[in-house]
C-alpha cells in the first residue's frame, strides 16, 4: 500500500485533461481500495473545481460500490447466508457509513418487547398476535402505500427509521424478529406480493421448504400482519392468472428474498430513471444469481 504522499499525488493528476492519464490515475486508485477514500474525500473538500470533485466522487462511489458487491458475493455462498446480514448489505449500496449498531439496537428493543408479552402456553396464532401488536400498533410500522415504489422502501435503515416499506422489507423485519425469537417464521416468494408463513417444525428445526402440508398458515406483514389461509393463496394466483407452484406456497431461502429485495429496489430506480444506479443493482443481481 502506497503511503499518504503517493496517494496525493496520484490524485492530483485526477484533474489531468489527458484521457488516458485520467483513466490510469483512476483505475490506480480504484485497485488500492477503500484506504484511499479518506485522502480523495479530503481533496474534494479541499478543491473547487467541479470536474476534479465529480472525478473524485465517482472513484469513490466506484470503490464503495465493489465493496458492496464482494461481501454480497461472500454472503451468498452456502452457510453464509444470514438475513438480516444481507439486508444491510442491501442498505449499505445506498448508505456506505450506515450505523449497522443502530439498526440492530432498534430489532433488539422490538425483540424485547414481543419476548416479554409470550409464554410457552401461547398457540402459534396468539404468538402472531402478539407480534403484530408489537411491530404494527406499539412501534407503528406499516406498508407504504403513498409512496410504494420508492427505494428507501427497500433499505432496512430508511425503513426502521420511517416505519414504513415494501412487502419485503418489512418481511424481512419480521422473520428476523420472529427467528431470533425461536418462532419458526420465513418468507414466502409469492409473485406479485411476497407474504410469510408459519411453519409447524414438527419438534424439530429443520425448516421443511417443500412441504405445504406443514404450513400452519401465511402472514401478510404489508397489511399489519394479517393472517392469510391457503384458499386466499389460491384465489389469488387464479386473480393473477399465474401458473400453480409448489414454490408460492412454502419457504424459500434467504438467498431469493435478498434478490428479490435487490429486484424491488432495481424496479425504484427504474421509475426514477436513475441509469446508473440501475445498471449496479443488474451487477448485484447477477454477482449472486
């Protein structure tokens, strides 16, 4: 690693109307990494030429965006994949200094809650009940419906401090709450609108991915944790015209739900027009598909 002095210098020629020296300065700084982002933010600060800064801000954005991209990749591999690990990861795309300690303090006190209202003689219905309670009517959370496609509805971060996201989100905020409280709780890849389900474990844990059979009943957490019976599940796939899986109607991995979360926030930036931010989330899309 070059030290401070040699990192200036290669980002004073950053500046450089050569083409060709600009894209070697670049490329030189993107292979150093995120040692360099302190030295290239105070440069910025320090500058007033809008060319030098915007140069400046894309290799650190372009720096930012690979880190992202390589602890995804690490996190899809098999054993790795934690949900609520993934989520921030998500949320980092967007917020590279997110406070990871705060996000996980806020699930820790909704965890608190719900553990203090359940008992060992509660029945997987009154254990929701209490669940929802807790999340939709003490801590206020709930589905965006003014503002359904905006990406913020897709970051863990914005959501925990807005109170309000997309079907996945606050799934995702739900299962975790719910795993993490021995609930056997997980995500369900419903078309159109993704939805939970309660698993009966049958005493043990093993989560049993392929079996509708042991789905005591599905959870709808956009709409404040509603509980949906498999007949409504079929009503409505016959609504969408969809064809019958197996796959709508039991858990599906951690895996398909961080990409479905990426899928939501590449539709967001779709209706936003944001070219760039689109073509990166088809890369994160595609590091772990």
């Amino acid at each position: 690693m070059p030290d401070k002095n040699e990192i200036n210098a290669l980002i004073s020629l950053l500046d450089d109307p050569d083409e060709a020296v600009f894209r070697h300065i670049r490329e030189k700084l993107l292979s150093l990494g995120e040692e360099v982002i302190p030295e290239l933010e105070s440069a910025w600060e320090s500058s007033f030429d809008a060319v030098f800064q915007e140069r400046v801000e894309n290799i650190i954005q372009s720096i930012q965006f690979d880190r992202v991209k390589h602890e995804l990749m690490a996190w899809a591999l098999p054993g790795h994949q934690d949900l609520l690990e993934g989520a921030l990861l998500i949320a980092k795309y967007q917020y590279p200094d997110l406070n990871e300690i705060q996000v996980r303090k806020y699930l820790d006190q909704m965890k608190q809650d719900i553990w203090l209202e359940l008992n060992n003689n509660l029945t997987a219905l009154e254990k929701v009940r209490v669940i929802n309670h807790i999340i939709f009517d003490v801590h206020g959370f709930g589905g965006n419906t003014t503002n359904f496609h905006a990406p913020q509805n897709s970051l863990i971060n914005t959501v925990l401090e807005t109170k309000r996201g997309n079907q996945v989100s606050l799934s995702i905020i739900y299962a975790v709450i719910a795993q993490d409280l021995h609930i056997p709780i997980y995500g369900v890849n419903l078309p159109e609108h993704f939805i939970l389900a309660y698993v009966d474990q049958g005493g043990t844990s093993d989560v049993v991915t392929d079996d509708p059979e042991r789905v005591l009943f599905y959870i709808n957490p956009f709409s404040r944790g509603s509980v949906v019976s498999k007949k409504e599940i079929d009503a409505f796939i016959r609504q969408h015209r969809l064809e019958e899986k197996s796959e709508f109607y039991t858990p599906c991995s951690n895996l398909v739900i961080i990409k479905r979360l990426l899928n939501n926030l590449l539709h967001a930036y779709e209706k936003l027009g944001y070219a760039l931010k689109v073509d990166e989330i088809r890369r994160l899309i595609l590091a772990i598909s």
